[in-house]
C-alpha cells in the first residue's frame, strides 16, 4: 500500500485496509467504468458469476442515479427533461 500513497499505520489502524478492499475497489472502478465483465473476469481471475452477483449491483445504481438526474418533477407533479 505504501506505493499507492498509503501509510502502513493508515492502512492497518486509521482506514482498516486490506489487500482484498484494494481489489473490491479495483474491481468496482472498471465495472463503473464500463469494462467488459467477461474482460473483468479473465483480469480478476474470477468467474463471471462472481461479478455478476457481487459487483454488478454498484452498476445498476450508478445507472439509477444517473438516469434520475436528467429528471425533475414540476409543481403539478409531472416529470420533467
């Protein structure tokens, strides 16, 4: 960690890191930006399923949030582009 700019005692007290929260954010970052999950897969050396079901879900909500964000409801209670 240290050749990323964090400390060993930010790392280990302040920030409670570890290698595997360094590739969950590794992981979450290319899916967020839109690398190719088989792609994903073959980087991690982890199956397809395994994104699917634990990074895929920070995808949707990024596309929820940025769908929602074009939107805005009038006073009459009517969306808006």
């Amino acid at each position: 960690m240290n050749g990323i700019g964090i400390s060993h005692d930010e790392w280990k007290t302040d920030r409670n890191l570890t290698w595997y929260s360094l590739r969950h954010f590794g992981i979450t970052m290319r899916i967020m930006s839109g690398v190719n999950v088989v792609d994903l897969s073959k980087l991690a050396g982890t199956s397809i399923g395994h994104i699917e079901n634990t990074y895929l879900k920070y995808r949707e909500e990024q596309m929820k949030t940025s769908a929602l964000k074009t939107f805005s409801i009038n006073k009459q209670g009517l969306v808006e582009v």
